[in-house]
C-alpha cells in the first residue's frame, strides 16, 4: 500500500470466512490497480461508527455481509431501487456526495443465469426455496426476467412478505407453500437458498428430470445433497460460486469502472476453496 492506494472491504459479523477479499485482491493485480480489499469485522451495535471512519479514513466503498445488509439499507440516505425493493445493501460506494447503497445480489443471479447457465426467465417457471435476503434478491432477478409464475417454499411462511414486495409489478404469479408442499410444484427452475444441504440435510423436492435446472446458493460443500440429486438425473446443476462471482464483478464496476477480470476472481475464489475447505456455506459476499 502507498498513500495512493485506494481501498475498499467488506462490513460483517464475522467476516474471517469471506471468499471476496481474495476475490477482489487478485482482480486488483491482474489490472495493475493500486487498490487493496480488506475483511473488516464489525462487532454489533459498532456498524454506525464503522460507516463513519470508513468515509473519514477515504474508503472508496464496501461489500456489506450478514448481519448488517438491512442496517445498512436503513442508514443510507441514498439507495438505489434494488437495494430500496429488497430492504437491503451489500454494496456501498462513497461518492462526493456521501455513501450510495446498492444491491448486486438480483443483477448479479440474473447474469449468473443468463451467461453461465443459460437460462431464459420469460415464460418459465421456477421454485425458490427459502424467503431470506437470497431468496428475495433471485426472486426478484426471475420476476424482472418474465417470469410466468414463481413458487416460493418457506419454512415461516410469516417471513415471506419481503418476497412478495421483491415480485410486485412485474407480472409474475407468485405462489407462497410450506416446505412440504414444495414437492407439488412443476418448475423449470428449482433454486435452493436455504441453508439447508450444508450439513447434508435433504429438501422436499418436486419430480426432476433432465430439463430442470437446479441451482445450489450454497458453495460449500461443492457437492450438496440437492446438486446429486440433479446429477442422478442428468439436470443441469450450479453451486453458487456463479452468483457470489457475479455479484462480486458488479461491484467491482461500480467502484473503479473498469469490467472485471472474471476468470481470475474464479481462480481465485476456487483456490481459496481449496485451501480453506471449511467456514461458512453460505454464498454472501
């Protein structure tokens, strides 16, 4: 680092896990950028101070992880319309006139889809388990696409409110089951974003055959008992390396305006992996 050095991070409770700053660091080198990516914890109850010291020490951004996502979307002033639709930013880039919060989850899953999986949205349909900040962020990405109809599968139906606003005014025909009803849906799509197969739990699923593609938001392990249960049958199957490497990628753009180097943050992330293959499952930033 040099008094050039442009830094950014990311904002979490507990943030030693994160796959992003080896993610972002090597995007860094690969451009000859003088730009550094650092973990930055924040214990509960010290976010507004953090927000704070990380304008007053020049930070030109950050990722947000759990727990802080929605805390962060309340104390931004200005929210773009994902962030503002879903309640909540993983992206803060600090502008001349303050901090904006941003949200790269939706955008992110929808190149994810489209580049990687190949996978058209309009008229499809598709079955989203969970109803959490993931759940809400693919939620939105498929309804935004054209989606005929969405099925979301809850375990508290009581949290699913927040999908319901993600969806409203695109057109797409939600339906809102119990876990156990999700075995009843007819999907093109089938999206588990849940921490649910990380300790090889199961998922009620619905008949799957090769024509369904099955999405795993979790990264670890690579192989969860909902991506074997596609590959018995042939389905196209993604763990969520795809989404956390896109979500990445767009906020890398937002904060230095150059386009990613993709296949190195993939490198990165996947040797990261290798050498830590434990930690959290989860595919937040």
């Amino acid at each position: 680092m040099s008094g050039e050095t442009r830094t950014v991070g990311i904002i979490g409770w507990p943030v030693a896990h994160s796959l992003s700053p080896a993610i972002h660091n090597a995007a860094f080198e690969a451009l000859g950028l003088d730009w550094v990516y650092l973990p930055l914890p924040v214990p509960p109850g010290e976010l507004a101070d953090a927000l704070a010291g990380l304008r007053a020490l020049g930070f030109s951004g950050a990722n947000v992880t759990m727990p802080y996502k929605g805390e962060v979307a309340e104390r931004m002033a200005d929210l773009s319309e994902d962030a503002e639709r879903l309640h909540a930013v993983n992206t803060i880039v600090f502008g001349s006139e303050g901090p904006a919060g941003e949200n790269t989850d939706a955008p992110g899953f929808e190149r994810f889809l489209r580049r990687d999986a190949g996978f058209e949205s309009r008229g499809s349909t598709a079955l989203v388990y969970g109803a959490g900040g993931a759940a809400r962020a693919c939620s939105l990405a498929l309804a935004r696409g054209g989606l005929e109809h969405l099925t979301v599968a809850a375990r508290d139906l009581g949290r699913a409110d927040g999908v319901r606003e993600a969806v409203d005014g695109f057109g797409t025909r939600l339906s809102l089951v119990g876990f156990d009803d999700a075995q009843d849906a007819s999907a093109d799509l089938i999206v588990n974003a849940t921490p649910l197969g990380a300790r090889d739990e199961t998922l009620p699923l619905p008949r799957l055959d090769a024509h369904t593609l099955v999405v795993d938001l979790l990264y670890r392990p690579s192989l969860t008992p909902l991506l074997a249960a596609a590959r018995e049958v042939g389905a196209p199957a993604f763990g969520g390396l795809g989404l956390l490497l896109h979500q990445a990628a767009l906020s890398f753009e937002r904060w230095t305006g150059q386009a990613p180097p993709l296949d190195v943050m993939s490198a990165a992330a996947l040797a990261e992996l290798a050498e830590r293959p434990g930690g959290s499952p989860s595919a937040e930033a």
